[in-house]
C-alpha cells in the first residue's frame, strides 16, 4: 500500500474523538486559506503536513506516536506573537524547555547546513534557541488545544 493515496477521512477515522473537532477545525482553516495538504501512512500511523501555497513551506504536522496525537507547528513567525507566548500554560512551556538547541544557531558549523535554522524567542524573561523541527512539537490534549489554535492561527496571520 506504499503508493497509496489516503484521504483526510482516513486519518480521521484514527484520531480519538476529543481530539476530532479540533483537528477537523484546523484542517478546513487551513484548507480555506489554499494551504497544501499531504497525507501518509507511516510505521506509527498516518501523517498529514499542510505547507503553505506560494511559498510551499510547512506550516503543521499531525502524527501519531505511543502517547498519542502530537501536533508540530512550524512557529517561524514566533517573535511577532510573544504576547500568546508568554501567556501560554505551564504544561505547554515545559514541552517546548524540553526541545533541543539549535545548534545552527550557537555555532553555523556544527549542525547540518541543510537543516533550517532554529528559532531564537523569549518567554518572559527566559531565552530559547531551539530547533525547528522539536519547539513546537505538542502532545494534543483537551487543556491545550485553545492554545493550539491560538499559535496556528497567529502563524498563518504572520505568514508572507
């Protein structure tokens, strides 16, 4: 089934339906907004990315570990919300304390020049320079899926 096509009800169908409204909700915003959809099925379950139409960039990914849904929010934009950021709950900061550096951005040299470069922000007081790829990577659950939309929808506002 490598060359399958899957639609997004398939990946529907495997999501717990807590979670249903708010991936469906996310899902047509970014549909309505022409934003690129791609669905997989990968060893852990499916994977659906959506990237935006010109610039072809990843905006979010939905994928399936053991613990459950996680979502992945490319937050290239960041800087331009700190507001949301520092108003983000205690259980949401400490998912994104527990990403790595950027190691591009402590020293250019030292990682892939291949990998995107990482994204330098503060919440409050405290400075991050984390990796693109674990910062905003985030376990889907009932307490912080409004502050998920609000980061999604922050980014597809700044978004050029």
């Amino acid at each position: 089934m490598k060359n399958a096509e899957y639609k997004f009800e398939d990946f529907l169908l495997n999501v717990e339906d807590v979670h249903k409204d708010f991936v469906d909700n996310i899902n047509q915003k970014l549909l309505k907004k022409k934003y690129n959809s791609k669905i997989e099925l990968k060893a852990s379950g499916f994977f659906v990315s959506y990237s935006h139409p010109k610039t072809k960039r990843g905006i979010l990914n939905f994928l399936f570990r053991k613990k459950g849904l996680l979502v992945r929010i490319y937050g290239d934009n960041c800087n331009k919300y700190s507001d949301l950021l520092n108003s983000l709950p205690e259980n949401i900061i400490n998912q994104i304390e527990k990403a790595g550096i950027c190691k591009r951005l402590i020293n250019p040299e030292s990682c892939n020049q291949k990998c995107p470069m990482g994204y330098d922000f503060y919440i409050g007081k405290k400075h991050h320079q984390k990796c693109r790829n674990s910062c905003f990577y985030f376990e889907v659950d009932s307490k912080s899926i409004p502050f998920l939309i609000k980061i999604i929808e922050n980014e597809m506002k700044e978004i050029k």
